[in-house]
DNA sequence: CTGACATTACCTAACGTTCGTTTAGTAAAA
DNA sequence: TTTTACTAAACGAACGTTAGGTAATGTCAG
C-alpha cells in the first residue's frame, strides 16, 4: 500500500492549511509541495473537503498521547495542574500547526466539526483537568475554572505575535517555562500575588 | 460624496471577512451581498487587497471608543478591573464581527499589521490596564499578568461554540456578566477562591 | 436662470487566469 | 491479468480585474 505518499500528502495539507487556510490553498499548489501531479492528489482523497477533514483528524491524532503522563495518580493535585499547564504550552509552543489548524477550526468549523473537536482533542484532557480542580477545592465553577485554564495558556501564545508591540514586552515572555509558570502563579494565587499566598 | 455607499461596502465587506475569511470572500459575492455590480465596488476600493485592509480599519476604528468610561479617575484600581473585564467581555460578546476579524488577524496577519493591530486597538487600553494592575500591587509582571486578563476573556468567548460540547456545560456559561464574574473572581483570587479570600 | 461641460456613481460585458475536478492512459507490482 | 500509483491534458466554472458606456449630479461662465 501507498500508506507513505498518503501520509506525506496529509503531514505537507496539515502545514499549508494551518499556514494559509482551507479556501487559500490550492489543490495545485498542494499537489506541488508533494511533488506530485493534480490526479495524483485525488487518486488518494476524493475532493478536496475530504482531504482537509482528514488533514485535521490527523493533526489532532498525533497530540493524544502529549498528556498521557500528565495525570498520574500518585502525584497531588497541585503538581498535576502543574504539570498540565506546562505540557498544554508546550504543545502549544513546539506544534505549531496543530495549533493554528485548532485556531482555524474554531473559527471556521460548524457544530458537527466543533462536537469532533472537542471529543478528539479536549474532552479526555479536560475530564482529567476538572477532576484535579475539585481535588484543589473548587466546587461550584469547575467546568469554567477548567475552560479558563486552557483559554489562558492558548491565548497567550495565540497573542504573542501582537504581544510582542505592545508595552512592557520581553523576549522571555515567550520561553514555555516562563509562560507555564506565570499562569500558574496567576492561577493559584490571581493577580495579587504578594497579598494572598 | 458617496460615502454612504462605501461605508455600506465597508460594513458588508467586515462581516463577510469576519464569517468566511479573505481567500473565501469573492468581489462578486461581495458585490451581490451589496445589491451592486463589481465594477461598482471597484469605483470606490482600487483591489480586493485594499478594501480587506479599509475594511479592517472600518471595524477596528468603530470599538476605539468603547472603553472610554473604564478608566475615570475617581474610581478605585479593583473597580476599574472590573470594568475593563466587563466591557471587553461586552464587546467581544456583541460585536461578533470584529472579533472574529480580530482573531483571524492574529493567524493571517504580517508583523506590520500585527504592529497596527497593536497600535490601533490594543495599546491605548493595554496601557491603561498595566497602569491599574501596578495599582493593584503586582510590581514584576505587569505587561504578563494585562496580556493574562485580555487572553483570558479572549479565549473564554472565542471558545465557546467548543465548550459546549464538553462535561459540565451550563447555558450561563455564555453570558456576559457571568463571564466576567467569574474571570474577576479567578483574577482576585486564583483557582482556590475559597482558600484565599 | 440657463446651457455647456465635468465629474461622480454606477452598469454590462468581457479579459486572461486559476480553481476543483475528471478523463484517458501508462508503467510497475500483485 | 487485475490492481495500484501515478501522469499529462483537458473540462467548465469561478476568480480578480478592466474597458467602455450611461445616466445623474454638480459646476460655472454668460
């Protein structure tokens, strides 16, 4: 079987439509960057919707086993927020064409992609994050506490390219280690740091 | 002067950009969506190219005004948190529109329209929003912990056709005040908002 | 106030290019 | 001998853009 060519075809659509978006890439262009002929393209995927949806599944695929040793039992509740929150930025930071192709998928997708979306990528993840969030205490807002976990590390890195413009900016700003612990910190202890603890 | 038709372009143009995108918006729908000929929208925008960069100057120049009444002196450093958190959550609540323009910005920009993007929506605000977060006692990471507050926000909203589909959900999840209560509330006091207080 | 003229705001129709997709064929492997 | 993995060439449709024309709307000397 020609699972190798299939598989270079969706890796190479994966980066083009992360970088450019489903209606600005070109089957020929695609084709191109494969080294390969139009029919060629379609010998493997029917159309060119398929081939995107594919694109995505495979994107997302690859970044279930990030977590898997994020949430092991024997550790407190602390750490393995701890250790999620830096797991989470660095897939964020190291993939990033799984996380623009998410970006766009937000934007883009309509409600049978969103359901995909979140059952493929988030929904074990985020069972696992709202379990260790009641173990910390919270009790009444764990859905959103766990929502607001995700939301803070993605849009930090989803905004670093504007960050960078704005006032104060550094370049360690951008250093996974530091994004990590700074919205740990936030998290824990909120804006005050010094007055709570 | 026709500045009614242009603007009637512009308003059009934004909503199309916003829903489908630059690549996926042709001067024809556009045109149609407008009750007008091509050549008609060519009259007033030399190329497609300078009507996506007015119309994204159209729909960030409308929010500019926005948050005027955030940041009035007599009011204290945590009352103007709250207010920013709440407006923000507002706009980007009700404008749909220009966030999602915003958010493909971020993925589809340059660095000189990342730079406006800066300069013409963010920094007036950004600095009044370190200003008040210096206030509050944070001396180390200002420019991190206003990037955290507008992230937050940012994501929660944008995330929220996802959320839906994931454990806990709850419709008042996606209202405003709501939204906003509980990202103040994890502001002020982190995840634990019992253990601190 | 009026007639001549210019400009504005549009139109229909077409330009050449690129798009997604298909057809027909080939060379190698099973 | 059938199936697999491809290629070259073409299909009609849609794309951004332009050319050329037509009413309506100023503008202003006489």
């Amino acid at each position: 079987m020609s699972v190798d060519s299939k598989e270079y075809i969706l890796q190479t659509a994966v980066t083009l439509f992360s970088k450019q978006g489903f209606a600005a890439v070109s089957m020929r262009g695609l084709a191109n960057s494969v080294g390969m002929s139009v029919a060629a393209v379609y010998h493997h995927f029917p159309n060119k919707q398929a081939l995107y949806l594919e694109a995505v599944h495979f994107a997302f695929a690859k970044q279930a086993s990030a977590f898997d040793e994020v949430w092991q039992a024997q550790l407190t509740a602390d750490e393995k927020l701890s250790r999620f929150v830096h797991c989470l930025a660095q897939v964020l930071t190291t993939d990033v064409d799984f996380r623009r192709l998410m970006q766009r998928e937000l934007l883009d997708a309509d409600d049978e992609r969103m359901q995909l979306l979140a059952k493929e990528v988030f929904q074990e993840q985020f069972s696992h994050l709202m379990a260790v969030i009641e173990q910390m205490g919270e009790s009444r807002q764990i859905h959103f506490s766990a929502l607001s976990v995700i939301a803070l590390v993605c849009d930090i890195i989803q905004m670093q390219p504007l960050s960078r413009h704005l006032p104060g900016w550094r370049a360690e700003h951008e250093e996974v280690d530091f994004i990590a612990g700074q919205v740990l910190n936030l998290l824990m202890n909120g804006i005050k740091s010094k007055g709570c603890q």
